[in-house]
C-alpha cells in the first residue's frame, strides 16, 4: 500500500522547462539587440563617427594653438630674433638656440611641435665644429632688399648674406608667430 500512495508527478510539471529553454535564447537576444543599437547610436552611426572626428580635431586644434601660444622665444623684431640667436649660440647654449626656431609643424613626424630637429641640427655644427663660421655668417646677414612679407595667412621677414659680388650666399627666414608675439627662425 505504501507503494500506492507515492504519486506520480503530474504531466504538466515538465512545460516549465520548455518555458525556461525558450526564455533564456529570448534574453540573449535581447541583450545582443540592445548591445548593437547601443554601439551603433554611441560608436558606429555616422553622427557618432562625425562626433569622434570633431573631437579628434579640437584636440589636435588645442593642441596646436596651446603649443604656438607658449612658444615665446623669440624677439618683438626679426632683428631683435635673430641677435638672441647669436647670443645663444656664442654661450654655447644650443638648447635655448634651438627654442629661437618656428616649432616643427609637420603633424606625421615624431618631433611635431617641437623644436627638436633643430636642436639636432645645431648638435651637428657643434660637433663638425662649425658654430664659429655660422656665427661669423649671421653677424654679415642684412634684411633683405626685396620682402614679400605675407604669404597666404603668415607673415615672413627674410635677411641675406651676400659675397663681394652681391649674389646671395645664405638666406635666413624669420616667421611671424601670431599665437605669442614673437619673430621665430623658420630657416637658415
């Protein structure tokens, strides 16, 4: 009689699980939906990428303008730039020489707004023992006859070096940076 009154579990007790099988795929799919809508509305659509492309550029835009605006070596005149140069190099203070140069502008080289190929082209007069001549070459150079001084938005200065026949052996660019106030070397 014991054995009688075990019952048997009833025949409907097993849909729950289907139900539970057929739920836990529904979630997944659920989440993965909103997972993807979420990406796209925040990574992928193209007003998001639009969004990340403005933000890229302000930083790189900060970061331009904040690096010309603290450049500010340099002399109120092209003149005035180029006698702190010279006086920089006849100390033998290469560094400070080298902050007398437009930083380096160009986005894709490691150097970007800084004034490193510069100082690294100074080090190499140095150790040619060249300083001496350059020094001697500027101390000759006059503003040059025939100034252009505005190219496109930036403003140049340019002096000479001339032999005892008047043709031009050297000439020395200065750039007008707007961002501090100052003349820069931009080429020798």
């Amino acid at each position: 009689m014991n054995q009688q009154s075990i019952s048997q579990p009833p025949y409907n007790q097993s849909k729950p699980k289907k139900k539970k099988k057929f739920i836990i795929p529904l979630i997944i799919i659920f989440v993965l939906a909103a997972i993807f809508i979420i990406s796209w509305i925040t990574f992928l659509s193209p007003e998001a990428q639009s969004q990340l492309q403005y933000k890229l550029y302000q930083q790189f835009e900060n970061a331009y303008y904040g690096a010309l605006k603290n450049d500010t070596y340099g002399g109120q005149t092209p003149e005035e730039t180029l006698q702190m140069f010279i006086s920089a190099l006849k100390q033998g203070d290469l560094d400070l020489a080298a902050k007398y140069f437009y930083l380096n502008t160009n986005e894709k080289s490691e150097d970007y707004l800084t004034g490193n190929l510069a100082r690294q082209g100074l080090q190499r007069l140095q150790d040619e023992g060249r300083i001496p001549e350059v020094i001697a070459l500027l101390e000759k150079a006059e503003p040059a006859k025939d100034q252009v001084p505005k190219i496109e938005d930036h403003w140049y200065y340019y002096y000479e070096v001339l032999d005892e026949n008047g043709n031009i052996i050297e000439e020395i660019t200065f750039l007008y940076n707007k961002h501090s106030g100052v003349w820069k070397l931009d080429s020798i």
